[in-house]
C-alpha cells in the first residue's frame, strides 16, 4: 500500500513539474512575442504603436499575476 502511495506521489510530482515547464514556455514564447512587437514599432518609429503594445503587454502581467 505504502509503496503505490508512494509511486503515486512520485508520478504527480513529475507531472506537476511538467506541466508547470509548458506553462513557463508559454508564458515565455508570449512575452518574447510582445516585446519582439514593442521592438519592432520603435525601431519604425511609431511611438503610439508601441505604447499601444506596451499597455497591452501591462494588461496581460497584471492577469498572469493574478493567475499566478
């Protein structure tokens, strides 16, 4: 009995730690995205569009942290 418990506890960590990695990748690849977008206006010039992106960019961390 003791051993499935532990076999069990054992397998959830590992998915747990698996699920948590794709989450970080997602975040991640989200973040490198919007600062790619943010990058990209400024180097056009367009001030406003990278404001734009900057708030959007606020918007989406205040809601992962509030996730998180």
């Amino acid at each position: 009995m003791t051993t499935d418990l532990g076999r069990a506890t054992v397998e959830l960590q590992r998915e747990n730690r698996m699920s948590n990695d794709y989450v970080r990748i997602g975040i991640n690849n989200v973040l490198q995205s919007e600062v790619r977008d943010i990058k990209k206006a400024l180097s056009d010039g367009d001030i406003a569009k990278a404001a734009k992106k900057v708030d959007e960019l606020e918007k989406k961390l205040r809601s992962l942290t509030a996730f998180l």
